[in-house]
C-alpha cells in the first residue's frame, strides 16, 4: 500500500522546479522517467497561473527532452556540478556555426525551450544557448569560475538599482 504524503504550504521555488525538471530530462522515458513526470505535472497543478509564458514552460519542464538533447544536457549538467568548462558546438538561429568555450552554469526553461545559460569565453558575457542548437558538448578539464545561477537567468526582470 502507498503511502499518501500532503503537500506542505510552501511552495517549491523556482530554481528547485528547474532543478526537478533537468533531473527529470536526464532519466529519458523509462518507467522511473515517467513517474516522476506525473509527480512534477501533480506538483504544478496546485499553482494557480494566469500567464502564457510560464504555463508553457512548466509544460516543457515535464515533457522529455529528445534523447540526442538529454546526452548533451547530461554532459552539460555534469560540467556545471564540477566547475568544469564545456565546449560547445552551437548552430545560431541563422544557421552559423560556431565553436566557444563556455563556464556553464545553469540549464533553464523558457517557453518551450531548454536553454545552457554560461559565459561564453568568446563574448565574454553571459549567454544563453538553446540545447536544441547545441550540436555538441565536449567536456573540457579547464577549471570554471563559480557562479550563482540567480544572477544569470537572462529571462528574469532585472531590478534597477539605485543610485546613491
């Protein structure tokens, strides 16, 4: 028999429904995969939304990622727990190829999207790298600098800051 747990009060933060969701991304669709997902849609069917674009992305969080996209998030999902530096193979949106070294720091979703959020070495600046561009991931052993994720979510309303 199962045992029934009731939701607390709190709800989860949004660093801790993208961290569930790329956990999640990584089991692929085997049966544990698939009852996790269920749990994470239960999780967010309490939250009461009245916006487009988060409703799309908590439906991208519990959708499985392509297993081509899920071994490139696995690559880059280990590189950010060991502080290392990724190269990545990354096609724009007008179809350019390019190779950049990048210190990744957090995946995140977007709408639709799944994104690798990073300094690119070659912008010297923060990015954010669609997965479904991304053509490769090569782990590199170059130590990255450690990073915050709240500081560089690019999709997030930055507050002005005032002057003294």
């Amino acid at each position: 028999m199962a045992t029934v747990v009731k939701p607390s009060s709190q709800l989860l933060t949004t660093a801790e429904i993208a961290a569930l969701a790329l956990s999640l991304a990584h089991l692929g669709t085997g049966p544990q995969a698939v009852t996790a997902r269920r749990g994470l849609r239960l999780a967010l069917e309490h939250l009461e939304i009245d916006d487009d674009v988060i409703t799309s992305t908590l439906a991208t969080l519990t959708d499985p990622l392509p297993a081509d996209v899920a071994a490139r998030a696995r690559v880059a999902a280990d590189a950010i727990t060991s502080r290392l530096v990724v190269r990545l193979h990354y096609r724009d949106a007008a179809g350019h190829v390019t190779s950049r070294d990048v210190e990744p720091v957090t995946c995140l979703v977007h709408r639709e999207y799944w994104y690798l959020v990073g300094i690119c070495r070659m912008r010297r600046a923060i990015r954010a790298f669609r997965f479904d561009r991304i053509i490769a991931v090569e782990p590199t052993l170059t130590p990255s600098r450690p990073h915050l994720a709240d500081r560089f979510l690019p999709f997030q309303r930055r507050k002005r800051s005032r002057a003294a």
